[in-house]
C-alpha cells in the first residue's frame, strides 16, 4: 500500500487513488486505486478538457461506493486524446544549428541570450493567455536565472547545486515549454515539446554541459543530482546518455 | 502506458525487485453515500503556494492548500524531471483538479469540497512521512472530509 493510503485510511479516512503506473498499484495494493493511462504529469489527463477530466474523477470517486474491498483496482478505458504527436506542429523557428559550445562561454552566453530574447514574446503570451506561470521557483526574475546559469556553468569551481541551480534550472526550462506552448496555433504532445527541448536549444545544451561536469564531481550527491535530477529518464534513454 | 525509463530510480529498483513498502494490516473504510461526502485532494506533486517552503530533496513534509488559492499562487518543486510539466503548466486541474470538485459539488454528485487541500512530494520513504501524514489527516478530519482523492505527477 503506498504510504499516503495507508496512513490516511488507518486514520480513519477513505482514499482512492488514481494511479499512472499500473504495475505500481499491482503492487503497492491500495485500497481503491483507479489506473489511467495517460502519460506521467497527467492523473487527470487532457489539459483544459472539463468534460474528460470529470469523467476520470467520477470513475475514480464512485470506486469509494464499491463496498469490496481490501484492494480495489479498476482500469480507466479511455486514453487522454491530448498525448498523441500532432504532425501539424513546426517549430516556428530553430536554433541548434548555431549554437556554439558551451565551453565556449562568451559565445554560448550570447546565444543563450539571443535565444531567450526570441522566447521572450511567447512567454509573455503564455501569460497573457493563461494568467499564471510556473516560472518562480528560484525567486529570480528570468533574466537573472539565466546570468546566474551562465555564471555557474563557465565557473569550474562552482559546486553545490542544491537546491539553487535545480531551481534555476526548472524556472528556465519552464519559461522556455511556456513559450514554446504559444508559439504555434498548435500545441504539440508533451514528448514533441520535451524533444524540440533538448535537441534544439543553447539551454538545453548548456543543461547537458552542466550534467556532464556535475556527474565528474567528487561529492556523491552532486554526481547524483546530475545523473537523474537535470535530465529525464526519457530523454536519457532517448539521447543513449 | 508509462515506461520504465520515466520512473525515479528508486522506483525503478523498487517495481524491479517487487519491493513494496508494507504495512500492519490493511485498512478500508467506508462511508455514506458519495452524494453526502465532503471530498479533498491530496497529490504528491510538490506543490505548493507562492511564498511557502518549496520541496527539497528528502523533504517528506506537506503544505496545505487552501481550496480557493488561485492557479497563478500554485508552484511545483518536485524535485523528478521525470514527468510532464505542461499539462499542469497549461491547467492546474490535470493533477490538483479542486474546478472539477466543485463542479461536481454543484451537479450533486458529491457533498462537498474540504475548505484545505495537501500536497506531498512522492517518491520518498514511508518511515519519515508517517508523522505528516498523520497530521495531515487530522486537519482533513476537523475539517470533516470524509473523501480523499490521492493524486500523483
């Protein structure tokens, strides 16, 4: 059972779960567990869909009417219609075939800024469009995220990236997904944007720079958070990285 | 279908050898009918409100989330690359879906919606969440929520 179902049922309060990894909930023998098939990020599938997002909710809630128990777990049949690739995506621009080194500091700080100046416009639409961003977890404006990520990247001495460079890291890497979601009337899959990512832009080269240097370092956790905290497992295995 | 690939190393090592954290007993508890039940959230996404303590790695401790906190407040700490963002980045609801709870209140299909949610950050070890948990039970308890959806990242 995982730990969550557990302590808040033996404190007397009835759980269901929606699950994302069936062979989890296989095991972990919750007491209601509704699995869906969508992908991780997702328990209640298509963005801004009211109507498919209830319809998982209702499924998953009538489970807590189902007197059966202690182990209850029920497939979702419907796939999230929002996952699928969309051929009608294009980048409406593309920068990997200028991007210098990052060891190359000075050149790769002028083409991080370049690219973030071209992002700039979308992600102000992003805002516009959708009244918020995620962006803030460093609690720097954008601006200073990315001096700080080239300072950090051209200092070899500089250690210790926890937690700043990762709140860094995410507050760039979302600034850029945002943008790129108003770029084109289309908005692609999660994994066409997640590839535009990591093939096609300075920080995403940078990023991986950064995890090469980190996973060469003497302190385990350090080599640990370059390892598995700055690039997915997705791309990982995607890239042979 | 997730892949292996997604999933957290210790996750990973966990489903590979068919480890699962185990516990005393099974609990399962009822309740009256879900058209009379007071329902909450509570996800293991890391989120959290602007201006509160974000997630740290190890972190096992929770933040509650009071249910009229605007989606711009919301934040995300947790410290896995390895789910999608832009779901949630494009609408909260996708994993924290307190709209879709109120709409459902409205419709009848359930009683209610708890005043507080709660978020945890997945993936770590049972032993040091028990005490959070445990206390977030209470708060839901005095806040008489008798429902509670778990969702995940």
């Amino acid at each position: 059972m995982s730990a969550l179902a557990y302590f808040l049922e033996d404190e007397g309060l009835p759980t269901v779960a929606i699950s994302l990894i069936r062979l989890q909930s296989e095991r972990l023998g919750n007491p209601r567990s509704l699995w869906v098939p969508f992908e991780l990020g997702r328990p209640l599938g298509t963005p801004n869909n009211a109507v498919f997002q209830k319809d998982v909710m209702r499924a998953a809630l009538e489970l807590l009417e189902v007197p059966t128990g202690p182990v209850l777990l029920v497939d979702y049949p419907h796939e999230d219609p929002s996952a699928a690739d969309r051929d009608d995506w294009r980048p409406p621009f593309d920068f990997a075939e200028t991007i210098p080194d990052p060891s190359n500091s000075v050149e790769f700080a002028a083409a991080l800024e370049d690219e973030m100046r071209t992002l700039a416009p979308l992600h102000r639409a992003f805002v516009a469009a959708n009244q918020r961003t995620m962006v803030g977890l460093s609690g720097m404006d954008i601006e200073r995220c990315r001096q700080f990520f080239v300072s950090y990247l051209a200092d070899p001495a500089a250690t210790n990236p926890i937690p700043w460079v990762l709140w860094v890291v995410d507050d760039l890497r979302t600034y850029y997904l945002e943008a790129m979601m108003s770029a084109h009337p289309v908005i692609p899959s999660s994994r066409q944007l997640e590839n535009w990512f990591w093939d096609r832009t300075a920080l995403a080269r940078g990023l991986l720079a950064l995890r090469s240097r980190l996973m060469a370092d003497n302190d385990t956790m350090t080599r640990f958070v370059g390892e598995r905290a700055l690039l997915p497992g997705v791309q990982r295995h995607r890239l042979g990285l | 279908m997730v892949r292996m690939t997604e999933l957290t190393p210790s996750l990973q090592d966990a489903l590979d050898k068919g480890n699962s954290p185990t516990f005393e007993g099974k609990p399962f508890v009822g309740g009256p009918p879900l058209s009379e039940r007071r329902v909450a959230v509570v996800t293991s996404a890391g989120l959290s409100r602007r201006g509160d303590a974000l997630f740290q790695l190890g972190d096992s401790s929770y933040r509650a989330i009071p249910a009229d906190t605007p989606a711009s407040e919301l934040l995300m700490s947790h410290v896995s690359p390895n789910f999608d963002r832009t779901g949630f980045m494009r609408d909260q609801n996708v994993i924290f879906p307190v709209e879709r709870l109120y709409e459902m209140a409205g419709e009848g299909t359930i009683g209610s919606v708890a005043a507080t949610h709660y978020s945890f950050m997945g993936a770590g070890m049972p032993q040091p969440m028990e005490p959070y948990a445990r206390e977030a039970a209470e708060r839901l308890k005095s806040d008489h929520v008798d429902a509670v959806v778990l969702t995940p990242a």
